[in-house]
C-alpha cells in the first residue's frame, strides 16, 4: 500500500461514521474527560489495585476480535474492566474488616473505574496502532460506555452497607441491565449504518451478542467477588473461563470468514472461465443483500441469501457454449433451470451449504409458478424462497445493466422489471431492489 492510499482509507474509514456512532464518541469522550479530570484532581486510590486491572484491560484489548457482522469485541478487557466497577474490597490483607467479608474495602470511585478503563483502552490498542490496524472508535466507545454505566450504577451501592446476598443481587442486576443497554445502543447505530429496521437490527444483536455478553458479566463478577475473598492471585484464577469463551468464539468467526472466503473464492471460476462479466456475481451479491435487509431478513438469512448469490452462476460451468455476456436473463426458461439444478448440485457436493444449495436451485423459478424440486405437477404452484426470489430480480437487473452508473439505463430496466412481474419477478422484491439502486444513485 502507498502513502497516498492509507491516507484515503482513513478518511473513508472516518466518513463512514454516522450520527449516532459520533453522538456515542462524542459521550464517551466526554466521560473520559471528567473522569481524568477528576482523578488528577484526588488522585489515584488504591493504585497498585488500578495497575493490576489496566493491565489486564490492556492485554483484553491487545487480543480484541472481530465476530461475524463485523462486530469488534474485546471480551477479557470487557470482563476485567467490569470486574473493577463491580470490585467491593480485596482478599484479607490485616486492616480492618469491613462489613460484607473482613477485606480491605476498594476504595477507588465511578470516575476512577472510567478512568482506568480508558487508559488500559488506550494502551492495548497502541500495538494495533502501530502495525496500522485502526481502532474501532465507536466499539471502544460503547464498551467504555458500557462500564461508565456500570460503574456509575453500582459504586455509589457501596455506601449503603448492604448484606452480601443483597450486593450480588445488585450486582446481578446491573450487568444485566449493562447487557441489554448495550445490545439497544449496538441495534440502533447498526440500524442506522447499514439501513436496517431496528426491530430486526435488535434481534440480530441479541443472537450475535447475549452469549457472549452473558459469558463476559459472568466472568466480571466471579472476578469482583474471587478478588474481593482472595486477593489479587484471583484474576488469574477466574480471567480463564473468558479466555477460554474468547478462544472458541474467534475459532467460530474464523470459520465463518473461511466459509466466506471460500465461496467468494468459488464465485470467480465462473469470471475466470469467460461465462460471466468480471465483477457479475459480487455486483449480484450485493444487490441481493441490500435488498433482502430493505425486505427485513435476519442477518443470518442475509449470509445465506450472500452465498447463494455468490454462486447462483456456478451451473454455467456445464454449458458448451457460453451464453454471450453471461446473462441468463436472456436464456430460455428451460436452460436457465438447468444451469440453477446444476449448480445447486455443485453446491450440495460440499456437504454443509445444503439451504445454499436449495435457494440456487429455486433462483430460477418464475415468481408466481415456482415449484418445489421432485413435487407432483398436479401440486398446487408455490412461490420459490424469498432469498430465490431476490436472487432473480438482482441478477436480472446486472445482467441487463452490469456495472453502469446511467441512471437512466437503470431505470429503464427497473421498468421493464416491473412489467415482467405479472409473473416472472416478485413486485415487492423489485420494488425494494428500486429503492436500493435509487439511494446507490444518489451517493
């Protein structure tokens, strides 16, 4: 990469941010600045305590990830971080016992937790600064956020003299609390982000994120009562059960990138072979995936809808003759079927993308006289899938538009869609795919 390219990604990495990841920053930061102020101001309680927990939050941060969605997480620096707004003394060391369990009481403040947070933050990212992979702003701003709210809800508890029982019952309830804020705070900037309804962003991110965030609070609060009964030595002990959560997770994500990569991989035989247009199965892809989000496809029907689009082409491989242009738009019926059963067969050879292979198959099926595969022609006609259906309208649309930016062109085919639609395509379908090519227009 140049000087003069890494420069322009920044800028289109900053660009991308939008009102409501800023609004976030912008709070965060604000929080950070109070909280600084303040601990500059008093100075640092306990710090051989905050050391101990930065250093933990830095090393969580060092080993952040990023899960399937592009979600940026950093669960032992999450963890560590809400075990010190959740800390209520540490392990018996002599001094006067206080009321929950004969510790020495934590001494530090809400403002202090934000603080220490921030610096451990900073810290763990310097490394990933420094062999130019860019932090996440809006991601360490929510999970700073996430612990601010914690911090800010539970140490002032402290001051109440509350029995044990009744602590780890507040305890309880804040990280809960903590994890569905943070699950509303992600669905809202993700709906805005990438034009999702909210109701199906929040229930995206509660699938994409409640195990983990249940398995990181867990660990918080093993971490806050082990180092409040047993001293320091229990960070080590109890920081495991989320190495090991982190450890199975980013083998997951790396499954789902190589599955990814794969089929990508995949889709470009087609190109290279000279049976498609360079850049036809992405463009469709794409195309596919901004309109099943616009119909409120879950982000996992989206994956496969991504797949499927990726390879809805792959049959093409069989043909003797290519079909010129690589549009199969401009086929007849009956071929079309057999590049879509063809390539549906290659698809099921790998073993694990049968629902994959299941929406090729069905891709070509006219809108209102789909079939299921092997059913009685006497059966009454069914539509194929909806991520079939979608796969139709985008394909139709590139083939006959390709990678041209003529407004008119494309409206022009968009019309011609709509008027096949009696039968051919779904008109909700082409309808959103026109609202999708009209915002792609307008950027």
């Amino acid at each position: 990469m140049t000087g003069a390219q890494a420069p322009a990604r920044e800028r289109a990495a900053w660009q991308t941010i939008d009102s409501g990841q800023l609004l976030l920053i912008a709070t965060a930061g604000l929080f950070v600045i109070v909280a600084i102020t303040q601990v500059a101001a008093v100075g640092l309680r306990q710090p051989n305590i905050a050391i101990i927990f930065g250093v933990l939050i830095a090393l969580g941060e060092l080993f952040r990830m990023v899960m399937p969605g592009n979600r940026e997480v950093a669960p032992i620096a999450s963890a560590g971080a809400m075990g010190y707004a959740l800390l209520v003394g540490v392990g018996p060391e002599g001094a006067a016992p206080d009321a929950w369990l004969g510790v020495v009481p934590a001494e530090h403040s809400a403002l202090q937790v934000v603080a220490v947070t921030a610096v451990g933050m900073l810290v763990g990212s310097l490394p990933h600064i420094a062999v130019g992979r860019t932090p996440r702003p809006d991601a360490m701003a929510r999970r700073l956020f996430n612990v601010a709210v914690i911090a800010l809800c539970f140490r002032p508890m402290l001051s109440l003299d509350l029995a044990w029982y009744l602590l780890l019952a507040v305890m309880g309830v804040v990280v809960v609390a903590s994890c569905f804020t943070d699950v509303l705070i992600a669905a809202m900037i993700r709906a805005e982000a990438v034009r999702a309804r909210f109701g199906i962003a929040l229930r995206d991110e509660i699938e994409a994120k409640m195990a983990l965030c249940a398995a990181t609070s867990a660990t918080a609060m093993l971490i806050a009562v082990a180092t409040t009964a047993m001293g320091e030595a229990a960070l080590l002990i109890f920081t495991v059960p989320i190495l090991v959560t982190q450890f199975a997770f980013r083998r997951y994500a790396g499954i789902r990138a190589t599955y990814l990569e794969t089929v990508r991989a995949l889709s470009r035989v087609t190109e290279v072979g000279g049976y498609v247009e360079a850049g036809h199965s992405r463009r469709v892809a794409r195309l596919a995936v901004a309109s099943g989000r616009e119909l409120g496809m879950s982000e996992e029907e989206l994956l496969e809808l991504e797949y499927a689009a990726l390879m809805h082409d792959i049959g093409q491989l069989s043909l003797g003759d290519p079909i010129p242009g690589g549009a199969t738009v401009l086929a007849s019926p009956a071929e079309q079927r057999r590049i879509a059963e063809l390539g549906a067969e290659v698809i099921k050879q790998t073993g694990v993308l049968d629902r994959v292979a299941h929406i090729v198959e069905l891709s070509s099926h006219p809108y209102r006289t789909g079939r299921e595969p092997g059913g009685d022609a006497a059966d009454r006609p069914i539509p194929p899938p909806l991520a079939g259906r979608i796969i139709k309208v985008a394909n139709a649309y590139d083939d006959l538009v390709g990678d041209s930016a003529d407004r008119d062109r494309g409206a022009a085919v968009l019309e011609r869609l709509r008027l096949d639609s009696a039968a051919e395509y779904d008109p909700t379908v082409v309808e959103a795919l026109s609202r999708v090519v009209d915002r792609r227009l307008r950027q």
